[in-house]
C-alpha cells in the first residue's frame, strides 16, 4: 500500500480488500487511542460501501467492541424508507448490521417518514441528548460522487455557500429531490474521516479534487483540505490512476 500526506489529508493506494482491512484498522486505532466507550460510526451509500459490508460479513472483520458498544449512523440519507433500496441505512442494515445482530437500540436511521426539515432538527435533537452538540461521529466514512460532491453537499449547495451551525441538516438537491446530511459544521467536530473512492470511474474527479484549484463550492470535497490531520483516503490503483 502506498500512503502520502497531502493538503487533503492522508492519501492511501492499494487494492480493494487491502483498503478494506485499513478502514477497520483506522476505526479501531481510533477507537482504542482515544478510549471511546460508545463509540459512533457513521457509513456511507454505494457501492463501495456494498462492497466492503460484504467484505466485512465474508471476513468477519467488525472488532467485536463495536459490535457490542458500537452506534451505527448513515452520513447522508435520501428520503426514503428503510426498506427502500436507494436507502444508505437500508442498505447498511441488510448488508452488515443484521449480520452481526445489532442491537435495535444501536441503529440510527435518518427519521425520513418526516418532512426534511423536521427529520434534520429531530436528528440534531436526537443526537444532541445522546452526545451533545460540540461532538459528531467518532468515525465517518464518506464517498465522493463524479460531481465531487461528498455526503450530500453538492457543487452550489447553500450549506456551503451559507453554512449552518448544526451537525445536520436537510438540504434540496436539484433534479434529486431533499437529501439528509452531515454538514460541514459537523465535518469539524468528527473524530476521524474515511474516504473511499474505488473504480475507474473515480479517476476524474479525484484529479479535479486533488490537482485543481480549491473551490469547494464547485468541488465540495475540497472541504475536506480544512480538516486534513484526521481525513483518510482510501483509493484503489483505477480511482488513484490519473493522480500525480
């Protein structure tokens, strides 16, 4: 695996399965060093994610704290049931949470039954009893989409261009509709950040992100360069194929 420093953070290029192992390895050591007794982690939607739930079922590769301490959260969400295939958390329960029998008690879905404004301040609400506004995730992996975006802060997105001071927020998605997600504000206040970006289709906006100028409100992953001492990302050699 080869790993470099960069203004975005720590950069680490291998093949699939090796990433994979070092995103369990990153959470625990994360976990361990800063002796988190409940500690959060928050996942992704894609198909990276899929495909490392599916890595973590086939190598049964969940540290056994989290499975019995841990609180399981989504970064972003659409608005959608759980049961619903487009859904992040759906997806996370099926794919893994079930596998290990997580407790109920543990799983935080998105409350997308509500309206999006009012399903962001009951998160925000919910959250704060549980943790207290001046924290977020312990560990949050994200994405990044062939617009750059990452969680659900899109090029133009009011939450970057007029940032709120909470961890979440709803925000409307031209042509996709109200999405759920962790803000830049709450970007800040997690633990550790893990991106995964895998496939060759990621190759272009990695370069746009990494070797253009910063813009994060055209590049919205950009962001990401203010929080580089905890930020992560896992690349496999077709994502990382075009980077200098």
């Amino acid at each position: 695996m080869k790993t470099q420093n960069t203004y975005y953070g720590t950069v680490m290029i291998g093949e699939p399965d090796e990433l994979f192992g070092k995103a369990v390895e990153l959470a625990e050591e994360h976990r361990t060093r800063n002796e988190i007794p409940k500690p959060s982690w928050a996942m992704a939607g894609g198909s990276t994610p899929k495909a490392f739930f599916k890595y973590c079922v086939a190598n049964d590769a969940i540290p056994k704290y989290f499975i019995e301490h841990g609180t399981w959260f989504t970064s972003d969400e659409r608005m959608v049931p759980t049961n619903n295939e487009e859904s992040n958390f759906g997806n996370l329960d099926r794919l893994l949470l079930k596998h290990y029998d997580i407790d109920e008690y543990d799983k935080y879905p998105w409350p997308t039954d509500m309206n999006p404004l009012e399903a962001a301040h009951v998160f925000n609400d919910l959250w704060n009893k549980r943790r207290g506004p001046a924290e977020c995730f312990d560990i949050c992996f994200l994405g990044v989409g062939d617009d750059c975006h990452t969680a659900s802060l899109f090029p133009h997105s009011p939450l970057i261009r007029q940032p709120v001071n909470a961890n979440f927020a709803s925000v409307e998605v031209p042509t996709k509709g109200y999405r759920l997600t962790v803000t830049p504000h709450g970007l800040s206040r997690c633990g550790i950040i893990v991106v995964m970006a895998m496939g060759k289709e990621k190759a272009v906006p990695l370069v746009s992100i990494f070797e253009s100028i910063i813009q994060p409100d055209q590049r919205p992953a950009q962001l990401l360069s203010h929080y580089k001492d905890k930020v992560y990302w896992l690349l496999d050699t077709e994502a990382a194929g075009k980077l200098n």
